[in-house]
C-alpha cells in the first residue's frame, strides 16, 4: 500500500539523573563524592533509504519514544546511554513542523542521517561539583528532557521523468514496457492510484528512473480527481513526459486536453513549465490514430519535440527512450534544500517570561527555566537553595520586583507555588 503523506509524535530519551553517593571502603578515612553522572537520552534518528517507496510503516506506529538514560551510580560509574532509535525513510521524505509546515529536514540523497529529536542530557552526580571549598557536596541534578515534536512526514517522488496525462492515455502501459515497473493496466479512468517507480536501462550502463503518476483531468491543481494529491510528486522530475493519446474514441481533441494538463501543471507551480517537457504520442496503432497525430503536431507547431509510439507493437519505444536519456544528459539535477536544524541557546531576553495568571499569581515560564527547572532535584536541600541562586543570577528576582511582586508572595514555576524572599 502507498502512503505518502503521515503525522507522527516524536518523543526522545530523558536523561538519567545524576546521584549523590560516597565512597564508603575500609581503611578510607576520607572517601569524598562517589556520585555518577546519569546517562544520555535515546535520539530518534532517520536515515534515507532507496529501496523505500512509502510511509505505510508510520501509520501503524505514529508515536515514538526513545529509551531514556539510566541514573547514575555510586563508585562514580556513568549511567548507561539510552538507545537511539533509527528509522528509514524512503530518499524524497520531507519533515515539516505539523502546526507551522516549516520545513525542517529535507532526506533528499540516499544515505542522507539527520537526528530529528535529541536525548536529553545526563544529569550531573555530586563528584562533579566537587571544589576546594566544596570537597563533599551534596548536590546533584536530573537529566534533561528530551525533544518532543508533532511532524507531518511528506514524500516526494524522486525520479528523472516524470509521465503527466490524461487518465487511460497510456502511461502504465508505457512504463510497463520500458522499465521494470509492473503497475496494474486496465481499460478504465483512475486504474494508476498510486506512483510507480520503473528503471529504464538504455544499454548496460545508461539507465534513468521513470515515475508513472495518476492521470490528471482539468480543475486537478483545485483538488479535483486524483491530482492534488500526487502533484507533488511532479516537483522533482527532472523531465516531463506528456502522453497524450491518439484514440480518437477516448481523445477526440487531442491538443485542448493537452493544453489542459499543461495549465493545471502552471496553476499547480509555475515553475514546472520551465522543466524540459517531451510529448508522446500514445495508441498509435489504433484506426485513425496516424491522422490525429498530423493533425496534433500541427497544432502543437514543434513548441514540444514529439513522438509517437506504439506499447503494442513496441514501435517507437527505442527512439523515446534514447531521447529521454539525451535530454537528461543535458540537464542537472533537480536542486533540493537540504535544511539541517540547530540548537542555538535561546537569547538572554527569551530565558524566562513573566505573565500574571487569572487568578492574580505571577506565571514563570520560558525555555531557559524549564532547564534548569528539570535539572533541580526538589527532594534535595542543597539543589532547591542552588536553584534559587540561579533564578537569581538570571534576573528573575528583580524582574518580578519589578511587576509588583513583593516578598513572601507566591509565584507559579511550571505549577509549582514558590515564595519570593528577599
């Protein structure tokens, strides 16, 4: 089953969480800190894959969660890393932010491996905030929380020709007789559902990727038919092929259904018009199928080069297909943005923000915050007091002066009720 288009919730490892310990050994009069740092959360991390040609695996599981790391342990001994979880992707899955549909990664070369949600750091145990005037510390902090996201996967189909037409021109019959593509013929509207994907070989060492699209009809670039939805896949061929048959019973006009496409193609993305278009001339076996082809190129009047073939009696497919293979000599790839995200540290002036509740209680959040939020051990003395001093180094005391905020009113930290002392 073909699936190109699927949401998913992308959820990575959490830190473990770093411990306090001490060395306890006989004959050890001083043991010192002994506590071990927690363990990296798992990433989830994709990988583009050739031999993939659909989305289908993400619809049975939409929500992925990576292991987190394990906590640290006493005798300084590192918690254990979480497992990154790899995923494949077919080569032409775009990752888009599902509420903004910000492009965030685009896996558009065979082997291409992009982290998409990192694990959380591992906390640090109480050896390593051991100092001279510190020598057994009591502190430790809990592992950060790993990324979390709502991605809209979209695949794109990347092949060098692309077939547009009408639907019943004859485009799964050509494909299946040039390529190794096997889609489903059939004397009916719409019989193509899904692309298929056919490697045509010119001789042994010349060879192309041929893409076989649903038939399009007028009003497809609106959403009409099957169009909207596999126009996409368009975007990346660096070829057009436009079969147009030469039936007359099914296509009795010919260049007006030709133009029509040729207009949904330029309303869908204009651009498009300026890729190399070849035209194929299909059915020309069929009883007056040679008249309706003269009168075709004259009315196409060499704006396209044009051939005619027969998939029945295989005439013309050679000549099509050695042409094809020239005209993608000429032309470079379609250029693709590869985007690669950052973690950049939010700015100084985003670290917290202060907003008043409904209820009249100051509101602290802010990425900066939730940090060190996270980080803090509440069960531990020592981390509370260490965590009011770096709210305090940040600002935030004198920001909530500021608003009016006096001592021993409560402020709201991510749920939590905190009092203000001077």
């Amino acid at each position: 089953m073909f699936k190109d288009s699927v949401d998913v919730y992308l959820k990575a490892g959490k830190g473990g969480n770093g411990i306090v310990a001490y060395r306890r050994e006989k004959y050890v009069e001083f043991g010192g800190p002994a506590g071990g740092d927690g363990g990296k959360g798992g990433s989830i991390i994709f990988v583009a894959d050739g031999a993939l040609n659909t989305l289908l695996d993400f619809t049975f599981k939409k929500h992925i969660m990576a292991p987190s790391g394990q906590n640290g342990m006493p005798k300084n001994m590192l918690g254990k890393n979480g497992e990154d979880i790899i995923l494949r992707v077919p080569v032409g899955t775009q990752v888009l932010d599902y509420d903004t549909k910000q492009l965030i990664y685009d896996f558009a070369v065979e082997g291409q491996k992009e982290i998409i949600a990192k694990g959380g750091k591992g906390g640090r145990g109480n050896t390593s905030f051991k100092t001279h005037r510190n020598p057994a510390p009591s502190i430790s902090e809990n592992g950060d929380l790993g990324e979390s996201f709502h991605f809209q996967l979209e695949l794109k189909v990347l092949a060098d020709v692309g077939l547009v037409g009408l639907p019943n021109a004859g485009k799964s019959t050509l494909i299946s007789n040039v390529s190794n593509a096997k889609p489903e013929i059939a004397n009916y509207p719409f019989t193509t559902l899904r692309p298929h994907l056919g490697l045509v070989y010119v001789d042994l060492e010349k060879s192309f990727v041929m893409a076989d699209l649903p038939g399009l009809i007028e009003g497809a670039s609106s959403g009409i038919g099957l169009g909207f939805q596999f126009l996409k896949h368009i975007e990346r061929c660096r070829v057009i092929l436009h079969v147009v048959s030469m039936d007359k019973l099914e296509n009795p006009d010919p260049y007006n259904n030709f133009l029509k496409i040729n207009k949904e193609l330029e309303l869908y993305d204009e651009t498009l018009m300026n890729r190399p278009m070849i035209v194929c001339a299909s059915k020309m076996d069929v009883i007056g199928a040679d008249e309706q082809f003269e009168i075709f190129k004259t009315q196409l009047n060499e704006a396209y080069p044009i051939y005619p073939i027969s998939a029945l009696t295989q005439t013309g497919l050679n000549t099509l297909k050695y042409k094809l293979f020239e005209t993608l000599e000429t032309i470079p790839k379609v250029e693709t943005e590869l985007i690669h995200r950052t973690y950049n540290l939010k700015d100084a002036g985003d670290f917290f923000i202060i907003t008043q509740a409904e209820d009249g209680v100051y509101e602290v959040t802010g990425e900066g915050i939730l940090t060190l939020f996270t980080r803090t051990n509440f069960d531990n003395e020592e981390s509370v007091k260490r965590f009011s001093r770096q709210l305090r180094s940040y600002g935030l005391e004198d920001a909530l002066k500021e608003k009016g905020v006096k001592p021993k009113d409560e402020v709201r930290i991510f749920g939590y009720l905190f009092e203000l002392v001077d």
